[in-house]
C-alpha cells in the first residue's frame, strides 16, 4: 500500500488532536508533523516532502488563506474550518476540499480518497491520458483520441469530467480536472481560474476578468490575475 505523509495545522489543540486520531484511522497515512500555525507549517513543507496538508483557516498572524497564497508549490490541500464563508477563496486557490468543523470521519475519508486520487493522476498512474512531447492521448465513450497541444483551446472541471474543448469538439472524458492539468505543459496551458485551464496562444481578447476564445467566455478568478499576467508578459 502507497503511504501518503501528512501535515496538520491548526491552532486548536483539540482539533489538533481530532485529526490525529482520524489520520489513524487510515493507515496509508503517515503524519509527518503537527503544527499550531502557519510559519511552523511553511518550515515543516520547506523541511519535508509532503503529499497532504490538513489546514485550518483562523489561525494567529497569518491565517490558512494567506498562507497558501505565499506557497508557489503546494501539496493537496484539505481546509478544516469551522467557516463556511471562506469556501469560494479555498477553492480559488485550488484546494482539495473544504471540511467544515465539525465534519464527521466518513467526510474526512471521502476528502483524503479525493487527495489520493489526485496524487495518483499526477504521478501518472492514471490511465485516462498520458502526456508525450505535444500531445495527449484521451479516452471516452469507447474512444482513444489523440490530441495535438496546439489543438487543445481549454479545458474545464465539471464534476467527475473533465469538459476539453478542442479546435475539432468537445470532449468528456471521466478524468479529474488536477489530473489533466498534470498532463499539460505549464509554459503553454494556464490556470486562469479553479474551474478553467487555457492554452495562452489561443486567447482572442482580454476584457476585465473574462478571456475570449473564438465565441467562448472563460472567467478569470481573482487569485489567478497576477500569474496570467506574468505569463502574458504584462
């Protein structure tokens, strides 16, 4: 059984302690370190190789949003709260769940299958699409299609589908959204939003926060702006 090593962080001890015994549970879990705050969390990430990171909101100084934004890289985020309002945020920043306190051991079950799957599809283990030099290989309603890069206008998360829209039609293969992000050169495909992936040479226009491709509007969220930016060179 592959193990995943894990990091908590919340500033409650009980809650600290919940998690724990939850973690123990499930033993392709490994839990690394338990930390109060977020700068003990970014020395532990800085320190250790980490694939899960159970992380509260309401923490002292920095809190659970502020510090994901400080991380370039990120292991798969699962948010503990007892807030639900801060839902859109997480998600904007690509968080593997959102639990809200207090949540039951099935719903954290559901949330680390979710985390481990998305591990799995990154290390190319998942079948459904295999990258190669400019191009992919997707599998639906009994198809394999080879998809050239340059082909690919973007993509979008829609449940347990993954919605790719090419130059030829749409597809819908049963994929995670991660997965094929995984599978996509980042200097040609950006995340422009938690639900949308664009291939950059295919942009029509930009107005406000919305993208232009052909006929097609894609939003912009406002936690991938800057980065857009920065990769379109402006």
């Amino acid at each position: 059984m592959d193990q995943f090593t894990c990091l908590i962080v919340d500033d409650e001890p009980l809650a600290r302690e919940l998690m724990v015994t939850y973690c123990g549970y499930l033993p392709q879990l490994r839990i690394e370190a338990v930390c109060g705050n977020a700068f003990e969390a970014k020395t532990m990430l800085q320190e250790k190789a980490i694939a899960i990171l159970f992380l509260d909101i309401h923490m002292p100084v920095l809190d659970g949003i502020g510090f994901l934004q400080t991380l370039k890289t990120r292991p798969q985020v699962i948010m503990t709260t007892a807030y639900k309002e801060y839902a859109v945020n997480a998600f904007d920043l690509a968080v593997c769940d959102y639990l809200v306190k207090p949540f039951s051991l099935e719903r954290f079950i559901m949330a680390v299958d979710k985390a481990t799957e998305n591990i799995g599809s990154r290390n190319n283990r998942n079948p459904v699409a295999k990258a190669a030099d400019d191009h992919l290989f997707i599998k639906t309603e009994g198809k394999i299609y080879r998809i050239n890069h340059d082909e690919l206008l973007f993509a979008e998360a829609n449940g347990n589908y993954t919605k790719i829209v090419t130059t030829d039609k749409p597809l819908t293969p049963v994929m995670s959204f991660s997965g094929l992000e995984q599978q996509l050169p980042a200097t040609q495909f950006i995340k422009v939003h938690r639900s949308f992936i664009i291939n950059k040479s295919k942009i029509g226009r930009i107005e406000g926060n919305r993208i232009f491709i052909g006929e097609q509007e894609i939003p912009i969220g406002k936690n991938y702006r800057d980065e857009l930016f920065k990769k379109l060179g402006l």
